[in-house]
C-alpha cells in the first residue's frame, strides 16, 4: 500500500472541506482523466486497486498517472473499546480530495477504450466522479 516515507506528526485532525478544487484540477499528461464531482476521502486501498486496472489495461500500449497521494493518516479504535483513553492508531493512509480534483489521467488508448476503462476505475472508488478529455 501507498504510505509516506515521513511525517511530521503521527496522526492528524479530520479536517474540513470548504471549496473546490483549485490545484490539480486540469488534465496535465494524458489525453483522458478522472475527476471528482465530491469531496471525500480515498483510501491507499483503492488508488491500489485502480493500479492495477490501469496496469492491465495499459499493458500492450498507453500510459497511466495517478495525480493524488494518500499522505493523511486515518485512525480508528479497535471494536468493542470505551470512549476515551486517547485517539486510536492508524489503521490506513488517505488521499484528501475536493470537487474538480483530476485524479487519474490516461493516454495512448481511444476514446472509447479509456471510457470504458475509467468506468470500471470509477466503480472502484469511494467518491463520485465524472470522465473528462482534453479539448483538442
């Protein structure tokens, strides 16, 4: 799984989401991408199950990039545990992601290959999104 190499602190806030996207938010590599229409938080998990689409479907010609990072930690408490006694461990890395944040971007197939592609890479994740193409 995707993890950071370093932190600066172990575990974080939950945070809040207040605006769109305004980094990330355009195709920059590839001809066709994935990009969100909420916010939400996607786990190191799934951007590794979307590799792996990705992989096989770009084995013979194309190239894939993956534009987030999961770099947030996210704690969880074990079942069955009272409240309180400080926060829990980490269980997992995510990737914080606005409205509009492109996440992953495809190249070297057609249109209708990479649509299709990018549908079942969308199944695959806990956010809604939306396929997107570069203008030409």
């Amino acid at each position: 799984m995707l993890a950071p190499k370093r932190q600066k602190f172990r575990k974080t806030f939950r945070g809040t989401w207040r605006r769109l996207a305004v980094k990330g938010d355009r195709l920059n590599f590839g001809s066709y991408g994935l990009k969100t229409i909420t916010h939400g938080w996607i786990k190191d998990r799934e951007i590794e199950a979307v590799r792996v689409i990705f992989a096989r479907a770009t084995r013979k010609t194309g190239k894939f990039w993956t534009r987030i990072f999961p770099d947030k930690p996210y704690t969880k408490k074990p079942p069955e545990v009272t409240m309180g006694a400080g926060k829990g461990d980490v269980a997992h890395f995510v990737a914080s992601v606005a409205p509009g944040r492109v996440l992953f971007e495809i190249d070297g197939l057609n249109a209708s290959d990479s649509r299709a592609v990018m549908k079942t890479v969308a199944s695959k994740l806990s956010v809604k999104t939306k396929f997107v193409s570069k203008a030409v």
